[in-house]
C-alpha cells in the first residue's frame, strides 16, 4: 500500500494565493539584495577586484534564489493553496 494518501483537491482558495505570492515577492526582494550586497561588500573588503565582486555576487545571488525557492516550498507545504472538500 502506498504512504501517499490520495485526497480530492478542491478549488484554490485565492486569499492564500494572494497572500503567499505577496510574501514570495517580499521575501525574494529582500532575500536576493542582501545577498547580492553581502558578495559585493566581502568583495570590496577582500579587494578581490571587479571581476571577483561579480563572481561572489552571482554566488550570492545564487544563494538567495535557492532560500527563496527553499521558502516557497516550505510555505506551500504547511499552507496548501487548494481547500480540502
């Protein structure tokens, strides 16, 4: 027997889809720039250059993208967009 139970989904409930893509945006903006702005300071602190400033902001912002989706998984799993029937 399967562990993944099958449940009929209902429709999505727009309040929840509002208010999460409302947070992703909030969450995604100030998650991004700080780590963008984190590479560019241990760059400029380093004195790695402009082309290490680059590389350790594309890392950061590697690194924000991934905690954003990590967010919006986490979210979607303790608050479901769709209402049970």
């Amino acid at each position: 027997m399967s562990d993944i139970q099958t449940t009929a989904q209902g429709p999505i409930d727009m309040k929840r889809a509002i208010t999460l893509a409302a947070a992703t945006i909030l969450i995604a903006a100030q998650t991004i720039a700080a780590s963008v702005a984190g590479g560019w300071a241990i760059a400029g602190f380093l004195g790695l250059g402009e082309i290490g400033a680059y590389a350790l902001e594309g890392g950061g912002f590697l690194l924000g993208a991934w905690l954003v989706v990590k967010f919006v998984r986490a979210a979607l799993h303790n608050e479901p967009l769709r209402r049970p029937l």
